[in-house]
C-alpha cells in the first residue's frame, strides 16, 4: 500500500518550516487550496533575479520540479508574469518564496 498523498498546505508548511530550520528565509505568498492545491516554488536569488519552479513528474514517474521560467534567472516582472499565467489557469494554486542568494532548496528533488 501506498503513502497517501501529503496534503498541500501540510507540504508548504513543512517547506517553510525547513527553510527557516537551514538558516534561510521562506514564506508563503499566496494560499491555493489545503488539499490539492499545486505548488510554485520562487527562488528570489537576493539581487541575482528569481526562478520559478513548478511540480512535475520524471519520465520515471518521481516527483520533480521543472524551471518554468527557464535555466537562467529573470527578473521580478519575468518571475510574476509567469506567476499570473500560472494562477490563471489554477486558483487553487500555492506560491511558496525562498530567499537565498545560492538558490538552495530544503529537499533533495530533481530540477529539469
């Protein structure tokens, strides 16, 4: 049997929660739904512009996260833009903004 689902808002606070146990700062910019609601992860790289992250599967079938935005950073208006897009298409959507100008994350994932 298989671990059920981790509900979304259980996810994003534990995700903030280990940015601030790792010594940088993380914060929830906009609520989706407690249940399933998707996740954008935005990385504000402090003065090296932003990256903007979004769930996705491997072709292996394990989760992931893809750089909407592209491999390189863009700037903030690039960055809400895409956010906007994003919301959009899904209300329900959460937006989760950590700031570290090495652009760490608090999980071991796949980023494509």
């Amino acid at each position: 049997m298989t671990e059920p689902r981790l509900k979304a808002k259980l996810w994003v606070q534990a995700t903030v929660r280990a940015c601030h146990a790792q010594g940088y700062v993380a914060m929830v910019a906009r609520k989706g739904d407690d249940d399933a609601g998707a996740v954008l992860i935005v990385q504000n790289l402090l003065g090296g512009g932003f990256r903007v992250l979004t769930q996705m599967r491997t072709k292996d079938g394990q989760p992931g996260w893809m750089a909407g935005t592209g491999a390189a950073p863009v700037d903030d208006a690039v960055a809400q833009a895409y956010i906007a897009r994003q919301v959009e298409r899904d209300w329900d959507l959460w937006v989760v903004e950590i700031e570290d100008r090495d652009g760490r994350l608090p999980f071991q994932t796949t980023i494509i």
